[in-house]
C-alpha cells in the first residue's frame, strides 16, 4: 500500500498530490537516507536519544535545545553540539573535573 511521509506532508509547501507516494520499503529509506532521484536529500533528521524524525538539522537543532541537556563549561569554551539525554547522565569528557 502506498504511503506520503507525513513529515514532508506537514513541512513541505507543496499540494497534497505533489507529494511522492513510497511503498513500506521506500519509505524506510526515504527517512533514513534519502531519495535515488534527489541526491540533495540525504533523509531526515533523527534524534539519538529518544528517536523522533525531524524535517531537518534546524528542526533538530531546536529540539535538542529545548528538549535535551548540554554542558554550560563547554559552551563557555565554544564546545557546541554536544548534548546528554538528561541531566543525570550530563558526565561531560572535555571538562576538567568539578568534584
């Protein structure tokens, strides 16, 4: 049965029928890695912490700012886009130890 990715669906601007319809296969591969007839699209984003798919890297980028944790030592030293799934597991590996 074919099938629209519901992330395209909600964040591209086109009409509903200009949208690609995917088999289960395709699908998979359409968001994980992207499509064969447009090398540009290399799949959408995903979480690795608790898996959601993103339209993109900006949708990601916002999710993991408000959704996750980084270490303030490191973003004072220009250390970014390292993030921890919470705050218990915050062990950062740059830092010098505060204990």
């Amino acid at each position: 049965m074919a099938q629209h990715s519901h992330i395209c669906l909600d964040n591209r601007k086109l009409f509903f029928y200009e949208h690609k319809l995917f088999t289960k296969a395709q699908l998979d591969r359409h968001m994980r890695q992207g499509d064969d007839d447009d090398p540009s699209f290399r799949g959408h984003a995903t979480c690795a912490f608790d898996k959601k798919t993103f339209f993109g890297k900006d949708d990601l980028y916002n999710h993991l700012e408000r959704d996750h944790y980084h270490c303030f030592i490191c973003r004072s030293n220009g250390v970014y886009n390292q993030y921890y799934d919470d705050y218990p597991n915050l062990v950062c590996n740059e830092c010098p130890s505060m204990f």
